[in-house]
C-alpha cells in the first residue's frame, strides 16, 4: 500500500478527487462507481429547485381579501414597559 499524499485542490477538482482516491483498493473503487452511477440516474425531485417554489401559496381569496384579512387580525398592545 502506498502512502497517500496530501491532496492538491488548486488543480481541476476531479483530479483532486482522483488523487484521493487513487489509494482504494479495486473492490472499495467498484463500490464508489456503482454508488456515482446510482446517483446520476436518480433524479432529483423538482421540489429541491427554487422555480418550484414559485407560485407555492396556493389561496381561495383574492390578494386583496387577504391583506384585509391580514391587516384585521392585527392586534396592538399600548401598555409599553418603562425603560
């Protein structure tokens, strides 16, 4: 077994990567592969995007019912603690 050398990052990030790796034995690199196949063929789900978000608040009342709503269910409290 060789000895791992400490890892170069300011090439291109796959060759540090290999430089990493390249110290596995075959059985734990057949092992990384299956793994980074599996992971390329799931797809992620569209909830992880910041565009399926968009239009999210899914409401029966128009925006203006809402900010009336809003704006009567707002309580206010006079009575302030003296400092």
């Amino acid at each position: 077994m060789r000895e791992m050398k400490s890892p170069q990052f300011n090439k291109h990030p796959v060759d540090a990567y290999f430089h990493l790796l390249e110290n596995l034995s075959s059985d734990q690199k057949q092992e990384l592969i299956s793994r980074l196949s599996i992971s390329m063929q799931t797809k992620s789900p569209e909830t992880d995007s910041l565009r399926s978000l968009f239009g999210a608040f899914i409401f029966d009342q128009s925006p203006e019912e809402l900010v009336k709503e809003i704006r009567e269910s707002r309580t206010f409290n006079q009575n302030r603690a003296g400092l």
